[in-house]
C-alpha cells in the first residue's frame, strides 16, 4: 500500500506543476477515501499536503482546517513523529487565524509549545519553539495583549541567539520594536527595542545582510516610524533615501529578469523549429544554456523555499519567492507585508516626507506608483467595482486591509496636497473616493472614519465654512482613541472657532486649547505641541495680548523649523508673528518676516496664505507711505483674491460639496466581532500599520484674511490657559 501512496502523492506532483489543482486534490484524497487503510503516518501526511494546497492556492479554509484536524487526532496515537506534529499545529493554527478563531488559536499554539518543550534540544526543536512564539504574538495582538505578546517574541528571541542565528535573532527583535510602536508604553522601552536592532543588524554579516532584503525593509519601515513618531525627520530622511534605493535596485533586478525570461521564451521558440541549421542550433542551444544559467542563479529558490510545507501567504495566488521578502527561515517562514504592499509603502512614506516641503510633483508622482501598484493586487484579491466586504472570502481580508489602508493613507495625503494647492474640487474628488471606499469596507477600514471626518473638516475651513469645520473636527475626535489625534483635531477646531470671529466662538476655542495647551508636554515628538502653540497664539493675537501671542508663536515657530520642517505651518507662524510685529510697530521686522512667509506660500501653491501676507504687506506699505509698493502689493492681492474667489465658486457648486460639508456623520453596518477581530489584526502583527505623520494635514488657513486680522473687534475676555 505504501508504493500506491508513492504513486498517488507523484502524480499529485505532476498536476499541480501543471496547475491542475483539483486533479492534485483527488489523487490525494484517493487515499484518504480509500476503504483499505494506510499507515496513520501516511494519511496524515496526505492530509497537511491537501491543507498546504488548499491554503495555498484556494480560499478553502474551512476544507484545510477539517484536514488538519483530523491528522491532529491521527497523531495523537502515533508516540512519534515530532516534525508532523509542529507542522499540523502550525498550519491549523493559521487556519483558525484566516477565520478570526483566536482562542482556539491559542489553546493549539500552546499545545505545540508543550510538544518543544519536551523535545529536547535540538535545532529543529528550537526553531519549531520560534515558529509558535511568533505565531502566538499574532494572535495576542489581535487581543490586545501587548505585553504578553512582547513576551512571546522575546521567548522566540531567546531560541534564536542559543542557536546562534544572528538574521532569526533581527526577525524576533523586529518584530518586537513594531509591538512597542504599536502600544507606545513609554519612549525608553521604544528606544531600547530600537537600539536593540541597530545592534543585531550590525552582527550580521555584510554578505548576509545584502541577501536579507526582506529584513532590511522591515528594519528600515520600523525606524522611519519611530522617527517620524518622535519627530526626528532629519535621521529619519536617511533610512527613507537607504529603503527607496533599495526598492530602486529591487525593481531593476525584477526587471532584468523578465528580459532574461522573454529572452528564454524566444530562445525556445527557434529551438523548437525543424529547420533550424545545424551550426544556429548550436549556437542557439549554447545561449540557452547561458540564459538559462544567469535565470537560475538568479531566481533559484532558497532551501527554505523548497524544504517548506507551509504556504508563506494564505489566501492568495502562490508567489514566487523573488516576489516575497521573507523575514525568517523555515519553519517560521516570517513575512511581514507583500513585496508590492512594502514598495506601496516605500511610496507612502516619500509623500509624506515630500508632501510638508512642497514637493508636490514628487508627491503626485508617488501617489500614482502606489495606488496604481494598490488598485492591481486588490483586483487579483476579487476586488473589483462595486464590490462590497461581505463578500470578500475571509482568508482574504487581512491582506486585503493592507491594500485599502495604503490606499486611504496615499488618498488623504492627496486631499491634504489638493488643499494646499487650493485644488479644492480635486479634493473633493479624492475625499469622496476615500468615502465611497469606506461605505464599501466599514470593518477592514474603521481606524480611517476618524481621518475622513477630520477631512471633512479640513475642507470645510478650506472653503470657508467655518461652523461646519468645527463640527467635523468634534466628530473626528470622537471617533478616535488616540490622544495624539483627539488633540489635533480639538486645536484644529478652535482654529476654525478662531476664524468665525464672535465672542461666544472664540470662548469656545479657548475651552478646546486649554486642556491640549495643558497637557502638551506628555506628547511623544513636538507634534501636538506645535499645532496648540500655533492656536494659542492666533487666539491671543484676537484678544490683544500681543507680547504674548509673539512669545507663544517665537517658541511654535522654533519647534516647527527645528524638528518638523513643515512649510506651510512654518509660513502661517511667520505671516502671525510678521502681523504682530506690525502692530507693534517694528516694520523692519515685519517686512522681513512678511517677505520669507510670501516665498514659502508661494513655493507651496498656497493662495489663501498668499493673500493673507499680501494684506498684512499693504498695510505695511500704507503705514511707511510706500505707494508705489502699495498700488502693486495691492494690484497682485486682488489678482489672488479673485484667483481664489473662482476655485471658491467652483467647489461650492459641486455636487460633492453639500454632501462633504453638511454637519451628519453616517452610520456605517459592520461585520460581526469576529470577523472585526480578523479585518482588524492580522498574521503580521496588524493591519494598522501605524504611520504617525499620515493623520498629520497641517493647521489649515482661514480663506478670509479679515478674519484673522481684525485687531479692531471689540475686545474679549483674556482668559489665561
């Protein structure tokens, strides 16, 4: 009976080389059908080969995990047979991850931790140990379990240096800097975890290092994070030009490669002819061979990826191995994102470096590589037009909201240019996808309605609709539970309370600022810090405490230039500080620092911010008696004042605008808590990738000059903060 399995598992061989899954699957399932028995052992390993087909090539969870367990009770009257045992534990505990079953997850993870417990010490035994631990972490994040998911990692940690596996040892220290990035306790914890990875890195072998791109990607993603997070951008532009350089040489070797395949091809097909001349045989037969030499050095898989039983991702189409980049070796067969979701992020990441200094060509460029990049995998994942997240299979949901997060995150950095650049309908029109796209995914993108409101209200104040914005802003913090966001959006509010101008709105705008104002000190980075001092300032400027207002706004603008190089916040804090130091009749300063902000909103496109130093400049002219400067500052004002006016008239005569402005936030139908659980985790440590600069649109202009510098309005209550 054992030559007729031999038989049945060959020929299961041949079909699936030639892409005929079902034939593989009856040959395999011939024998487990078969009223003689087999061996236990051999029937079990015939099942975990039809779950790794399963998982592999189709979304027919359910039929793999019915497979694996019952080889789980197969195993359990067998004594031996350890490398079975860690393999169905591993593929069942992923097959419970793929349908959202957590608990069962875990219960079947510690049951093969038991099993390597008492194994022994061997190699096989330790990396088995790293595979569940890893494994485990997953499954605890997705619970929220930060702390014992760390713990997890560090287990796996520990296995890998006792087997002196210095690229295993990156994979778990990795993998734990992204959990303290994920749950920020506190900044020794994240700074430890990230020196932690310097070190390890540094212990690898330069060879080694080049051949781990899987590892350098993660390890570079991770450290722009951090910095981005504690707002260390100069530090952080150097991982960012070492990962696009990377992504550059990656896509040139991908490139070549397809030549050399296309070469093959034709070699192949003048080979086959039947008239072909002896002497061009020869000479066609000897070139094969060496294209086909350079292609197999190339793209000859590792001996991880031929030895692995496991599929590296579940529920898609197979990938080849030079379209992965793998973390860890087998049996843990770590792989954080896809190569296309990773190169979508190396995108992301550009644009919002480029996106606060203006580079708006680069960012346009970007944006279009990454959602064009987004738009082909969703397609291949079953996602066309029209369709909705209840029909999407369930092992296909966690890769899915790693698509449609990239693809929010690149929209909203898009809305965010498209005001800037006062292109206030081609913001409309990426805002209202990023709503459809939400309308169509509310589970997989819940972490995204927070930003859409803040949106809204970002192109309410844009377009002048001051009162709408403050609503928006309200509902943005509400929707949210990070306390970075929540202040954001309570600053950006009062600066919309700001710019209505009555006495009962700038009351309410102090009540906002206060408690950020308060507590701007606890934030991590100079963020939060920046955005209230910038507020604070505006306010005491409308309440005539001008020695103030220029202290608060000195220190807003020597954060912003030091740490986040955001030019467009930059020239808003220059165009307040050139008002104040007008009004305090310093017009040398004034006129300098008038001048810089006008370079900065013209660089940016920003025409609101144009128009508001221009009227701060006439004024200037009128008071020193510059009337040729004056007629022409005027001139120019006017120019840019009616410029404005029309993208005014045209956004609100969209049939977009009502819709994004009007003061209702919808109701959205989620999936059940366990199918939330699944859209929202994910088997490579979450779907939030956590991207701290996204959320981060700049403090937005009032698009009405007097409502900023009306130092005439009758004089309000100076509340302190």
């Amino acid at each position: 009976m054992e030559a007729v399995a031999e038989g049945l598992w060959r020929l299961a061989d041949y079909h699936e080389k030639k892409g005929e899954l079902g034939k593989a699957i009856k040959c395999l399932e011939a024998i487990c059908q078969s009223s003689v028995s087999f061996f236990p052992v051999v029937e079990v390993k015939t099942r975990l080969r039809i779950a790794t087909l399963l998982l592999t090539h189709s979304h027919n969870v359910n039929h793999a995990k019915s497979h694996l367990e019952r080889s789980q009770l197969l195993l359990k009257s067998i004594p031996s047979c350890f490398e079975l045992k860690c393999r169905a534990y591993s593929l069942l505990s992923q097959c419970y991850h793929l349908v959202g079953a957590i608990p069962p997850q875990k219960q079947i993870l510690y049951k093969g931790l038991d099993l390597t417990n008492s194994a022994g010490h061997e190699l096989s035994v330790k990396l088995w140990s790293c595979n569940f631990n890893s494994q485990l972490a997953n499954a605890l994040i997705i619970e929220g379990d930060y702390q014992n998911s760390i713990a997890a990692l560090e287990s796996g940690y520990i296995f890998s240096v006792e087997i002196c596996y210095p690229e295993l040892q990156m994979f778990f220290a990795t993998s734990i800097l992204h959990v303290h990035l994920m749950q920020w306790y506190d900044d020794n914890s994240v700074e430890q975890a990230v020196n932690k990875c310097d070190e390890v890195w540094e212990s690898i072998e330069p060879e080694k290092r080049q051949q781990s791109v899987g590892l350098l990607f993660y390890n570079e993603l991770l450290h722009i994070f951090y910095r981005l997070r504690i707002c260390d951008y100069k530090n952080a532009a150097q991982h960012l030009d070492k990962l696009d350089a990377a992504m550059k040489a990656d896509l040139q070797q991908t490139q070549y490669i397809e030549d050399l395949t296309k070469e093959m091809n034709a070699l192949n097909q003048s080979l086959s002819r039947s008239d072909l001349h002896y002497k061009d045989r020869l000479a066609l037969t000897e070139k094969h061979a060496q294209v086909r030499s350079q292609l197999r050095s190339m793209t000859e898989p590792t001996s991880v990826s031929k030895e692995s039983l496991e599929p590296g991702q579940f529920g898609n189409m197979r990938r080849k191995s030079r379209d992965k980049l793998e973390l860890a070796p087998y049996p843990i067969d770590g792989e954080w994102l896809p190569k296309s979701a990773v190169y979508a992020l190396v995108d992301l990441m550009v644009v919002i470096f480029s996106r606060p200094k203006g580079l708006f060509k680069e960012c346009a460029k970007r944006i279009q590589s990454g959602m064009l990049t987004i738009q082909e995998e969703l397609v291949k994942l079953g996602i066309t037009d029209g369709m909705r997240e209840v029909s999407l299979q369930h092992s296909a949901i966690w890769m899915a909201g790693v698509y449609l997060m990239l693809l929010m995150q690149l929209l909203e950095n898009k809305v965010a240019i498209e005001l800037t650049r006062s292109e206030f309908v081609e913001a409309q029109e990426a805002l209202v996808q990023m709503k459809n796209w939400f309308v169509r995914f509310p589970t997989i993108l819940q972490a995204c309605e927070s930003m859409i409101e803040m949106l809204r209200g970002q192109y309410s104040h844009y377009v002048g609709c001051y009162h709408e914005a403050t609503f928006h802003y309200i509902e943005a913090a509400k929707l949210s539970e990070s306390k970075s966001i929540q202040a954001m959006c309570r600053v950006y509010a009062a600066v919309s309370y700001i710019c209505i101008g009555d006495a009962e709105s700038s009351t309410q705008a102090l009540d906002l600022i206060g408690p950020v104002y308060r507590m701007m000190d606890s934030f991590v980075g100079v963020r939060e810090k920046t955005s209230v001092l910038f507020a604070y300032g505006l306010l005491l400027m409308k309440q005539h405490d001008l020695q103030e207002a220029r202290n608060r706004l000195a220190k807003g603008l020597q954060l912003t230039h030091n740490h986040l190089g955001n030019l467009q916040l930059v020239a808003q804090y220059l165009t307040i500080l050139g008002s104040l130091a007008l009004a305090l009749h310093d017009t040398v300063q004034a006129r300098e620092i008038l001048r810089s902000s006008l370079t900065l909103a013209k660089k940016l496109y920003d025409i609101p911010t144009q128009i508001w130093v221009l009227s701060v400049l006439t004024t200037l002219y009128q008071e020193l008696g510059e009337k040729g400067n004056e007629m022409e500052n005027a001139e120019y004002q006017s120019k840019k004042a009616d410029d404005l006016q029309k993208r005014l008239v045209d956004a609100h005569s969209s049939i977009h605008h009502i819709d994004l402005i009007e003061k209702v936030r919808r109701e959205i139908q989620q999936l059940k808590e366990v199918d939330m659980k699944r859209a929202i985790g994910g088997p490579s440590l979450g779907v939030n990738l956590d991207i701290p600069e996204s959320i981060g649109v700049s403090v937005s202009l009032p698009t009405s000059s007097l409502k900023l510098m009306d130092m005439d309005t009758g004089r309000r209550g100076k509340r302190k903060l």
